[in-house]
C-alpha cells in the first residue's frame, strides 16, 4: 500500500513555489535594449531613404522578443504557483482523510473480538 506524507508534500509545494520567485526574478533581468541603440553602425546596403534604419529593426526585434518571453516568465511563474496550491491542497485532504480513518478503524481480522 503506498504511503502518503502530507509533511513532504508541503515541503515540496514550497520548493515549487520559490520557482515561482525565481521566474519573476528571472524576467526582471530580461530587459531588451536600454539606453542609446548599441546597433547604430548597421547601415542598409541600399541606403533606401524613408524606410526606417536598419538598427531599429534590431532594437524593435529584440523588443518583441523580450516581451514575448516576458510573458513565458508569467506563465511559469503563474503554473508554479498553481502547483504549489495543488500540493498544499493535496497535503490538506490527506490529513483530513486520514484523520477520518481515525475515527472510524474497522478491524478486519477478529483480533478485537
């Protein structure tokens, strides 16, 4: 028969949560481009005049890109913090579970007759 510990499903359920701060602190480090455009040497072969320069498009890109996985971060950050309530919840029913076996043991093999 498996045996449940409602202990070590807490334990657990609070290790998963602290990957939800390492998500958010994860994200806050992805920051994109700040400051002056590092990109601003890359001219355009063509030199086409009114299209925009060829650095903001990298800039732009990487923009993107950081919010894209900024949103990634918040995803696994929100799942973490769902599965940490998921094992808390799980811990909770056990104890209750078993503190109702408690209460109501039948004895199967005629010991207590």
């Amino acid at each position: 028969m498996p045996q449940n510990d409602p202990d070590s499903l807490e334990h657990v359920a609070g290790r998963v949560e602290a990957l939800h701060d390492h998500f958010k602190q994860s994200k806050d480090k992805m920051v994109g481009v700040a400051g002056p455009n590092p990109f601003g040497d890359i001219r355009h072969p063509d030199e086409r005049p009114g299209e925009p320069h060829p650095s903001e498009h990298a800039v732009n890109a990487l923009h993107s890109f950081r919010d894209r996985m900024h949103g990634q971060f918040d995803a696994a950050a929100q799942l973490m913090n769902s599965t940490g309530g998921a094992l808390r919840e799980a811990a909770r029913v056990l104890r209750e579970t078993e503190a109702a076996a408690a209460d109501s043991i039948t004895v199967k093999d005629g010991s207590l007759d």
